[in-house]
C-alpha cells in the first residue's frame, strides 16, 4: 500500500482527507496493529502507549470504524445496561459507575430505562439483542421467562445487580433486601421502639424489604405493622401522601421506614406540616443514602448501599468474564444503617 506524502497527511490533519489508522499510526510512531488494540483491546497495550495513540487520535480527528473492528473481532465492544429508571440517583450512580469502568476497557455502553417493568424489560432485551452486545447488566432478579430464555440463548455474559436470589441468571452482584428489612427491625425494637410502619412504593425490592421488617417483627412479638403502598415513582409526594394516610390511623407509629431517601424526605416534610417532632414524635428512615439525605433537617437516618462500589464490581465481574476469566458468580455487596438525626 503507497505511504500517503507529507502533504497528504497534512490535509488529513486538516479534515480534507479521511485519517486512516494507518495516519495514526505513522504520526503515534507505532505499527496499525497497536493503534487497533490501543482503541478496541487496550488491556493488550501499556497504558503510555494508549494514551500516545489516544492523543493523535483526538490531534487528528480519527474516527475509527467500529463496525468493521467488531466484524474483524467477532466482537461488538458493547455493554447494554437495563434500569428501573434513570431518575432516580441511586441508580444513576450506579450505571455510572459501571459505564466509566467500561470505558477504560474500550467498550461502549448501551441504555435502557424498563420503568420498573418486567415486560418493558423483554421487549428492550430483543431489540438489544440484535444488535449484538457483548454483555448485557439487568436491574435485580425480577424477569419474565420471556427474558429468561432470550438470556440463555444469546450466551453472553449477564449481571444481575443490585439484587441477588437463589436462581441467578449467570453472575449476581447485590445485596438481600429482606435482610435490610430484617437489620431495621432487630436495630430499633432493640433500642425500645414499639409501633413501626412502613411506607413504600409499588417496587418488588421495596415491598421485599418491607416484608423482611414485619417478618422479623412477628417474631419479636409485634404483630401489627401498618403499611402504605403508593404508586411509583419515588418522590417526595409519595412520602407525603403515605404519612397523612398514617396519622390517619391510632396509634400513631413511633418509626417509618420508608423504600427510599425520597419517599422519606417527603415524610418529614409532612410531620413538620403536621406540626410533629423529629424523631421526638415520630421517627424517620430512608433507604439509599443520597446526599439530599445528609443535608435534610434534621439529617435522615438511611441504609447505603454504596452504589459507586456496586457499580465497579458489576463492571469488573463483567471484563473479567469477557477476558475469558472466571467470575464470582454471586457477590455480597452488603449494606449498612447510617443513623443521623431522624431517628
């Protein structure tokens, strides 16, 4: 193949004439076959390397052809990712994490909201699906045996995050939602709290968690446990409308747990409408850890989930399966109860 002039590659620089990687790899001083792995396979390159070739690339203007390196690879470099919903930031968090640590493996991400539907999420799954991707990252363990069976057939790496089961699909990366549950009723009935309730909205996680309280308190001895269940999303106006139902009934509960940080932050906006004390009159407790829950007032007692690090052993878990590695096929993320001011 004729080598391109000088002035050829400067007209290159300048847009006039399509940058081949072979212009890269002229101008980044390493062979085409560097400049390929570099931008589809860069843990087959030193990181010096890679950023040398990333440099003349962003110099040049280079685009490569993703079409023709995935049809080279058998390969597609892509991720999809299925979420609940992206408006929620707990979630977002998540993805984002995911998507970074992707990136810096070469590979593009994908997204789908599912609306919290299981058959939302199988009719994004046989688009998505078409398209190839390498892998694919669900939210929780909640599919139909429609998505079930696509999953098998593809053969590609799946994570199951943010939840985990007895039936996992491949990989699980998650916490036990009943065992949140179950931390919140052992911690409070043990610092003498009575009368609980919960606050949730339509989420299978969230009712699992609720489910997993009034379990253990059964057990404990606390038999009546009210419960509010509203419609999604999570927002302040669910945690509003979820209290006024509460004080509706005698007596009034001593502590509301609610599915999330943004459902509880609409309960205290409620009990300082009401005119009551937090957590002198009623006691509050989200689920999430966002930073909206750190700066509320009082400050929100809440469950973190570390969502940045669930992000990375999602991520992690993944490359590793796609490097032809073995992966831990269930991974305890665990949780922790941060008490602040509410309660």
């Amino acid at each position: 193949m004729a080598r391109k002039s000088r002035r050829e590659l400067a007209l290159a620089e300048q847009g006039e004439i399509p940058v081949t990687v072979i212009d890269v790899a002229r101008v980044a001083g390493v062979s085409p076959i560097t400049v390929s792995r570099a931008l589809h396979r860069p843990e087959r390159v030193s990181e010096a390397t890679r950023e040398r070739v990333l440099e003349v690339v962003r110099e040049m203007g280079y685009v490569p052809n993703l079409l023709a390196g995935s049809l080279a690879s058998s390969k597609s470099r892509l991720v999809a990712i299925l979420l609940p919903t992206l408006a929620n930031s707990i979630f977002a968090t998540l993805v984002q994490s995911v998507m970074e640590r992707l990136t810096e493996a070469g590979y593009h991400s994908l997204l789908g909201p599912t609306g919290y539907s299981p058959e939302k999420e199988e009719a994004l799954l046989e688009a998505i699906l078409g398209r190839r991707p390498d892998a694919i990252v669900l939210t929780g363990t909640l599919h139909t045996d429609g998505s079930r069976a696509r999953l098998a057939s593809a053969g590609i790496p799946v994570v199951e995050a943010w939840d985990l089961s007895e039936h996992a699909l491949d990989m699980q990366v998650g916490f036990s939602h009943e065992e949140v549950g179950q931390l919140v009723a052992e911690h409070f009935h043990a610092k003498g709290y009575q009368r609980f309730a919960v606050i949730t909205v339509d989420d299978p996680r969230g009712i699992r968690r609720c489910d997993g309280m009034t379990r253990r308190l059964t057990e404990l001895g606390i038999d009546d446990v009210p419960v509010e269940v509203l419609p999604l999303p999570s927002t302040w106006s669910v945690g509003r409308e979820g209290l006024r139902g509460l004080l509706q009934r005698d007596p009034r509960p001593q502590l509301v747990f609610c599915s999330s940080d943004s459902v509880a932050l609409g309960v205290l906006a409620e009990a300082a409408a009401q005119g009551l004390r937090v957590p002198e009159d009623i006691a509050v407790l989200g689920f999430g850890d966002t930073v909206d829950s750190q700066h509320a007032h009082p400050a929100l007692s809440t469950i973190s989930v570390n969502s940045a690090a669930m992000g990375r052993t999602v991520a992690e878990a993944l490359l590793r399966r796609l490097a032809g590695g073995k992966a831990v096929e269930r991974h305890d993320t665990g949780f922790r109860l941060i008490e602040r001011a509410s309660t």
